[in-house]
C-alpha cells in the first residue's frame, strides 16, 4: 500500500475518531442556574461532533429545536423564551454527547458595566458600602441570580466571555459583588416579583474607548493617542474597543432587558470628546445586541476633589456637562450622584441611594409604572440689570433653607458666588455685589460643587450652565 493512502486512511481514522469523542462545548455565561430574558430570542452557540444533529429539548417546548454542526462543529441554536417563570432545564444533545443546564429561569436579565464605582462591591477587601454589613447579612434571594465576568480584554471581537463567578444564587457568600448591581437587581425583583438576572462586566480605571466598538470611534474628537490602536500593547486594559471585544460582544447572543453603565473617571482630563463617544458607544451595543430601543441607564459623576467655591474651570463639570447631554438620546436615563460624592475618595460609599434613583428611571421609562424619576430642570433663565432670574418647570427646595451652587460671570469672564434669594417654589433670584451686569450662570459647576436644590422625591437639581451648549 502506497504511503499516500496509508496517510489518507490514518487521517480519516483520526477526524472519526475526533468526532466520536467530541464533547458539546457551550459559551461559559450558559450554565445551570442562569437567567435568560424572557419573551426574547436567544442564541445558544456551541461545539458538537462535526455534521451532528443538535438538539435542544426543555420544559416549556411542544417539540425540539435543532440545528445541524458544520464541518468545524459548530452550531446555533435559536428559540423564543416564555414569561417569566421556571425553574427550567434545558437539554442539548448531538446524539452521542449532551448537556444539561439545570434549575434556568426565565425573568428580566440587565447588564451592569463602567469602571470602579460600578464594580464596587457590597463588602469587598477594597471597597465596602456604607451599611455593607447589614446589606450582606440579607443577600439571600434565590431567584435574584448574579454573574461576574473576568477582567478580559482582546483586539478582536470574541465569540465567549471569561467568567470568574456565576451564575450564583444571591447570598451573603456573594457580598463582593457589584453593590449598584444587587441592589438594584433586588429592587427591581422587589417590585416585579419575577426572577432577575445581573451581569456584572466591569473594570475599574479603564475609558470608554475602550468600552466602544473600535469602527465607532472614528468619529470621535480629541481621542488622542485612542485614535491609533497601534500605541498600545495588544493586552493592555484600555486599547481601544479591547473590552467591548472581550466583555460585552460574546454577551450579544443572550438579549438582556437593558444596560446599566457608571463610567467616567478615567475620562475626565479628556471630556471634550466624551459626548460623541459615549453617544457612539450606545449605538454600537445597541446594534451588536441587535435591539435599537435598548433600555440604557447611567450614573452622572459623583462630587470627587477639595471644595472650590467659583470653579468656572472644571474637567469635572465639563464631564458631566458631555454625560447629561447624552439624556435626548431615545431610551435613555441618567441618575445623578452629584450629590453623593467624597472630596477625597473616589468611591464614594452610598451606592444604594445611586441604585434607588436608576430603578425609577427603569420603572418609569421600561416597565411602565409612574414614578417621579427625574428632577426639575431650570427651563428659563432672564438678566435683568444686576439680577439673574431662573424659573424651574417644578417646584425646588434647598436643603437647609438657603440655596447654594450658583455662580454668575460677565462679560468680561469675570466670575462670583450668586447670593440667592427664593421667589416662590419655582423662582430663585440671583445677584452678587462683584457682578454688576451678569452674562451667564451656572449652577453645581465644580469638581466638588455644593449644589442643595431638590425636587419631588429627593432628586438633586441637575447642573447647569447657560453659557455652554
């Protein structure tokens, strides 16, 4: 027998033999216990035997879904979820191997993702909330299921994510969690009675250009060294889109009910480009996901550096300035925690009053129960003389019984501290003895500001200034 055929034969002998033994293979966030959206379609990819018959059988299925393997083995699996409920299990075969995934159900899934204050947990060897041990004491919610991602990142968009932990069942055992992620994983369950999966993807430090699809930075201004992705190592942790490839793009196969982001700091010496970023980084989950009307609720930048009364010039407030002109975007909310902040820790602690704010917006805007979610804005604002008149569409109040935040210019770019005086629930009065003839006004505009206006439901008055657009 010719050397030729004796290889072809072996070789034959070796790819059955493969695929005798080939093991079905799923992405590493399909487990038992986890949570699938419900009412959506969801893609299970997967290995099997090359040429196999796939096959997904479950509790809730009239019949079986299949797919065939390709000659690389590879396969998808597409079926619609039901409302909520479960538990589930699901049962993938090719014949010859399978797979169960037990105790799945079936609820309301939402991604949490952003740098430090994001990932902060509820008691973590790092970072603990204000309250942490009375809020791990009671983390026992088994239909409240968490998943945390591994700290990833990849020049390429990746078919599956690393998972460091999950899918768990919440408990006290689970205390280093995301804490805006629990908490607002609970009240949400608290308020929908249905099972709640959260998905923690978070890595503190890191930009957004990182967090954005590399095709949709293009357009961004003032990128500087993000604009050329060669600058940086391939594993490095803010290559641009490195995380979006890594962290988010394996997740798009599995719809979640909406996207939960807390970023910012890492941007803040860079914020003149942040607007069309973040705008574009929403548009490009968005449309990996596959899902335009995507729910997507963020946290405006906490109060963070030492106190300066006139701060016209702050990184700070022109971040958050870029973070709230992202609110017209459709499906959009942002929560402040201007108010929440520390002068000189970067993480401020109170992550459950930042929760309670975005699960209004989420209630309000996603699930359709009314809530008072966001704060009176100023809607219009006159200088007459030596005064600045600021009418808000809702009525404010100051805490302490004096309002305090505003800063009013001239021309001539000089700035002081506005004196204010309360006309009536809507109206405040400005004026300043150092400002004959005010321009503009600005309201919590600093690093550290000492805004104390508030509206309906303990919702601080956002920023303002009417001399940027």
């Amino acid at each position: 027998m010719s050397g030729i055929k004796l290889y072809t034969i072996a070789t034959s002998a070796i790819l059955f033999a493969c695929s005798m033994m080939a093991e079905i293979t799923l992405p590493q966030f399909y487990t038992d216990n986890m949570v699938l959206q419900q009412n959506s379609k969801i893609v299970i990819p997967g290995t099997a035997a090359p040429g196999a018959k796939v096959t997904l059988s479950t509790d809730w299925f009239d019949k079986p879904v299949n797919a065939k393997a390709g000659n690389d083995g590879k396969f998808s699996l597409e079926f619609q979820t039901p409302q909520a409920g479960g538990p589930y299990t699901l049962v993938i075969s090719d014949g010859k191997d399978s797979k169960s995934l037990q105790n799945v159900l079936i609820g309301e899934v939402w991604l949490c993702s952003g740098q430090s204050n994001m990932e902060f947990p509820v008691k973590g060897d790092w970072a603990k909330l204000m309250n942490a041990d009375e809020v791990a004491a009671t983390m026992h919610h088994p239909t409240l299921r968490m998943l945390k991602l591994k700290k990833v990142t990849s020049v390429t968009p990746l078919d599956d994510a690393t998972v460091e932990r999950g899918w768990v069942d919440s408990s006290p055992a689970e205390a280093t969690f995301s804490a805006i992620g629990y908490l607002y994983g609970k009240m949400l369950q608290d308020s929908l009675n249905i099972p709640v999966g959260v998905i923690d993807a978070t890595w503190g430090g890191t930009p957004i250009e990182a967090w954005t699809p590399l095709e949709k930075l293009k357009d961004v201004p003032c990128l500087g060294i993000y604009s050329e992705p060669q600058n940086f190592p391939p594993d490095c942790f803010d290559y641009p889109g490195g995380l979006f490839n890594a962290m988010i793009n394996p997740l798009t196969v599995m719809p979640v009910a909406g996207a939960l982001w807390y970023q910012g700091c890492a941007n803040v010496d860079r914020a003149c480009g942040y607007e069309k970023c973040f705008r574009n980084m929403i548009e490009g989950w968005r449309n990996a996901f596959g899902n335009t009307d995507m729910p997507f609720y963020y946290v405006q930048l906490a109060g963070h550096i030492l106190p300066v009364n006139v701060q016209p010039e702050s990184n700070w407030a022109r971040l958050r300035h870029a973070q709230q002109k992202v609110r017209d975007l459709p499906y959009v909310g942002m929560a402040t925690a201007i108010d929440l902040g520390h002068p000189t820790d970067i993480h401020p602690t109170n992550k459950e009053e930042v929760a309670r704010r975005l699960i209004l917006l989420a209630l309000d805007k996603t699930y359709g129960k009314p809530q008072i979610c966001e704060a009176p804005e100023c809607k219009d604002i006159r200088f007459e003389g030596n005064k600045v008149v600021l009418k808000f569409d809702a009525p404010v109040k100051s805490t302490g019984g004096v309002a305090l935040g505003f800063i009013i210019g001239d021309k001539q770019g000089k700035w002081a501290y506005g004196h204010s005086k309360q006309i009536d629930d809507r109206t405040i009065e400005l004026t300043s003895i150092l400002i004959n003839k005010p321009s503009a006004v600005r309201y919590n505009w600093a690093d550290y500001p000492d805004g104390n206006l508030y509206g309906e439901n303990n919702l601080p008055v956002l920023p303002f200034a009417s001399d940027i657009k």
